[in-house]
C-alpha cells in the first residue's frame, strides 16, 4: 500500500448520486472517491443490497475499495469532477 494515500475513517451514503462517497488524501490534497450501490452489489455478490445496508457493505469491502481507489488515484483516473469512480 501507499503511504502517500492516506483514507481517513469517513464515509457518507449520497442519495442523489446512489453511491457511498469516501475522502482520500494524497501529498495534502484531498480527492473524492465515490462507490456506486450498483457496483457495492457486484463487488459483495448481494443483489438484494439497499441504500440503507450500503454504508455496512462499504465497511466490510473497505480494504479492497480503498486498493481500488488507490490504483485509480496513481493511474490519474479522475472524472471531470477530479473524482475516482470505482
């Protein structure tokens, strides 16, 4: 892992975007990372999975997440926002 990403303890369920959105910080920047319910399901093998369980799913995947957006972050995969969309 890269010591030069760091992911604080923090995460938020975003209604409008259906997704759960999670900080990650590089060199004092902060970069905004957003997981959709959609992509939650995929990753967890739940189809059943609901906004309302997304944030507990986030946390149980929350090492793997966190090496995706990682991956992201050093390959520059930003949207038009700056964001990586896992």
């Amino acid at each position: 892992m890269n010591q030069s990403i760091l992911f604080p303890d923090l995460q938020e369920w975003n209604e409008a975007l259906q997704a759960v959105v999670f900080p990650a910080q590089q060199s004092g920047a902060l970069i905004e990372c957003v997981v959709s319910l959609s992509r939650l399901k995929l990753l967890s093998h739940r189809d059943d999975l609901t906004a309302e369980q997304a944030l507990d799913c986030f946390s149980d995947l929350r090492f793997d997440l966190e090496e995706m957006a990682e991956e992201a972050i050093e390959d520059e995969e930003f949207n038009s926002l700056g964001q990586v969309e896992l």
